[in-house]
C-alpha cells in the first residue's frame, strides 16, 4: 500500500517547549503510538480500514528525517491477532531507524476475549524490545526507558484493558534511574489522570495506571524529566512530579499523527507530524463522531477547533501546550469501563 504523499513530508505544529531534558549532542526520536494495525476489519472510530496506510506513512516520514531512532508506544496491532503482528512485523521492517516498542492493552494476552495466544511479556520483548522488557536503551544522548502497563506476571489485567506498572517494575525502576544521565521514562497508560491533558473524554479507569501516585512519586524522586504515553489517541503536554508527560496522538484514529522529539542543548521540542491529508482527517472525524464514546471525546476535541490548530495550519505557531492546556483540576473518581 502506497502512503499518503499529499501526508508524508509536511511540517507539523510544535506541540511543545520543553526546558528538559537537554543533551550536549542533538538526538531525535521518532515516538509512534496506537497504530492497532490490521488488514482484516474496517471502520470504528479508530478507522481500522487505514491504519496500513498511516503506519506506512509514519515509517517513510520518520525515514525522510533520518531520526536517530523510533519508539512504539503500544497498541502496535489491533488486538494482538497473528496476522496483525506479522503485518506489523513487516511494515516496520521498513524503517532505517532503530526502533523499540513497548506493549499497550491490545497487544497482550486476553484469554477473556481473544481465541488466540497474543505473545507475552517474554516473547514481545524478544521481538520488539531487545530480550528485554523493562529495558533501558541509549540513543543518542537519551536514556530511553521502556516499561510494560499492559501486563502482569499474576495475569490479573488479562480480562481488562486497565494499566499498572506495578511493584516489580517501580522496583526495578528505582534501581536504574539513579545511574541513568538523561532518562526519558516510556509506558502505554497515562500516568497522570486524562483531564490533565484533554477534556471531554468518558470517566473511565482504564486510562491512567492504576498505581499512579506511586509511579508519579518514583519519577519525582528521581528527577525525570520526561515521560511518555500513549492509549488516550489524543496529543497533550502536562507537568508531572517535577517533569512533564507528553501523551502521544494515534496513528490510527483522529488527529492520525505522531510526535518527532528533538532534544538537545536547548532543551526539547515536541512536533507534531500528520498522517492524513484533509480528506483522510474529515474521515476520520466523521468516524469518531458516529463512534464510541472515547471517539466521540475526540471529535469534541475536533469541534473546539484543535482541528485547524493541530493540523491545517500551513505554519507552525506558538507550541500548543501553551495555548490549548485544558485548565488544572483535581482527578474525578473513576467509574464506567470503556475501551480505548
């Protein structure tokens, strides 16, 4: 499948300033997150019928910028289907880049609904993430440090779609930052609660890892300046325990983008970069509206006119954290299920 040529090459909004992290040398990392790959289903307000085609796109753009490495963010794949993961496997293997991914929900096990063996935390990190998961990987001047949300060794999350870093893995965690440089902390579900970074999505407790507060106190401790997430298919830049996370957009489903983070003796910028022309951004649209309620929080999105601001614009203006940061409010209680 051809990518789009009227998406691939354009520049994107900045997304963000960030005072940290800095690196002597100038590193740039590609971060793609929520393609949910596949070639058998259609529709949904995660436009399953092209996410082929936007992952293509995301891998010829990151190749044309010569990117020093990329990271997935999890949700590679639909719902974890061999036949996703081989396609997965194979569109990837386009990239020039170095990459690494971390699993999301749909990428892992869940014997409750799949009538298949999605792989492991083993076997994906096998695949995916150097035989390791966590892992830590040097690029350029970055300590990027790669943590699973998506599973667990007690099998508890296979029969949901919540998240948690849990006690291994903040243990682990708090043995490797101290030796770590420029750490730049990676995980699927959000650390901080939704309504930091956007409104208008459904209450729900599969977003944010559900020992937040422990893993926010862990990467205070430690001073990381960066994290990272997917799973919300929404862009957004918010402090957190003295740093910042930045969520990451779908590649999949409206806005259909990724981020390019250029980090340097200056600090660290967030681009924004789009997937989809004008006609692929109305379809989309048009399928989150008519879609599920994490859809139709995107679309509500949409209509506060971030869709000109995020994508349309022929230049870049002031980074958008500065002038769409929803205002600062407490985490409401966590209540109805629904799957992002």
């Amino acid at each position: 499948m051809v990518p789009d040529t009227h998406a691939v090459g354009r520049s994107g909004p900045v997304l963000a300033h960030l005072d940290r992290p800095r690196t002597p040398e100038r590193t740039t990392l590609a971060v793609f997150a929520d393609a949910h790959l596949t070639a058998e289903a259609s529709g949904t307000w995660k436009v399953l019928h092209r996410t082929e085609e936007r992952l293509r796109a995301a891998v010829a753009d990151a190749n044309r910028r010569d990117v020093d490495a990329v990271l997935v963010a999890g949700d590679l794949t639909k719902d974890g289907a061999p036949t996703e993961y081989a396609l997965t496997d194979e569109v990837l293997a386009g990239l020039d880049a170095p990459f690494v991914a971390i699993p999301g929900n749909h990428d892992v096990p869940k014997p409750r609904w799949d009538p298949y063996d999605a792989p492991d935390r083993e076997s994906f990190a096998r695949r995916y993430a150097s035989g390791h998961l966590p892992f830590v990987e040097r690029v350029g001047g970055v300590d990027l440090v790669g943590l699973d949300s998506a599973s667990n060794a007690d099998g508890s999350l296979g029969g949901t779609h919540e998240g948690e870093v849990g006690a291994d893995q903040r243990a682990w965690l708090d043995s490797v930052l101290p030796d770590l440089e420029t750490p730049v902390v990676a995980v699927h579900h959000n650390v901080s609660h939704p309504s930091t970074h956007a409104e208008g999505f459904p209450e729900s407790d599969l977003y944010q890892v559900n020992d937040a507060d422990a893993v926010a106190a862990l990467l205070a401790r430690h001073d990381v300046p960066l994290t990272l997430s997917g799973h919300l298919h929404w862009p957004g830049v918010a402090p957190l325990a003295g740093g910042h996370e930045l969520v990451c957009p779908a590649v999949c489903s409206f806005p259909q983008a990724y981020v390019c983070l250029h980090v340097g003796p200056d600090g660290t910028t967030a681009e924004l970069v789009p997937l989809a022309d004008r006609a692929g951004l109305e379809e989309a649209y048009v399928h989150a509206r008519e879609g599920a309620a994490h859809g139709r929080g995107v679309a509500a999105r949409a209509d506060s006119r971030l869709l000109d601001e995020l994508l349309l614009a022929e230049e870049a203006g002031p980074p958008l954290v500065q002038r769409a940061g929803p205002p600062k409010r407490e985490a409401p209680h966590r209540a109805d299920r629904v799957e992002p």
